[in-house]
C-alpha cells in the first residue's frame, strides 16, 4: 500500500528526513490498517493467553501492556499522527476490558467438569 522506496533504509540515521518524507505522505488509510492492526493484535494475544491461563485477567493485562509498550516504542522510532497516538492510548485499556468481558462470560457459558 505504501512501501519504502528502494534504496531507503528506514534503519539508517543519515536517511532519517528522506524516511520522515516517506511516513508524512503515507495514505490516511495505511495509518488507519496500522492502528487497527495493533489494536486487533492486542486483543488476539490478550484473549488467547487469557484463554490459556483459565481467564487470569493479569496475564491479559501484561500482555496488552507488551503490546502497549511495543506501540510506545514505535512511536518513538519515527513520527505518527496524533490521532493515531491518542486512538492507541484509548484503544488499549478498551481492548483489556473488551478480553476480560469475553473470558468472564466464556468462563460462564463453559461447562464446567
């Protein structure tokens, strides 16, 4: 959808304003996909260790933290528009109630031995 130009090493410090250039003119929908692409990543890591764990509602949280902490560490790497930082700062505690809303009631609807 919006790939790096050949020859643009987003790694490489002497390239740092061309890759700036490069994220700036990024389509609004490939910045839509990246967020809701790390939000659903969330909620799928949290709901599957959830899952695993029986329900532990920590687990979940430690792992929407990772992921919350990944999201930072991004955002620090190269410059995101803010709705795209505030969305993910208020995405992420809605996807950990959204996991522990899903495990509490599978956890009801499951039988139990």
């Amino acid at each position: 959808m919006h790939p790096i130009p050949e020859g643009l090493d987003p790694f490489d410090p002497d390239q740092a304003d061309a890759f700036r250039e490069h994220m700036a003119a990024m389509p609004a929908l490939a910045w839509f996909i990246a967020f809701a692409s790390e939000l659903i990543g969330a909620f799928a890591g949290a709901f599957v260790a959830g899952r695993i764990a029986l329900g532990s509602r920590w687990v979940c949280g430690v792992i929407v933290g990772a992921a919350l902490l990944g999201s930072v560490a991004n955002w620090m790497a190269f410059e995101h528009p803010t709705w795209f930082i505030v969305g993910q700062l208020a995405g992420y505690p809605l996807v950990l109630m959204g996991v522990w809303a899903l495990l509490g009631r599978a956890r009801d609807v499951e039988p139990s031995s």
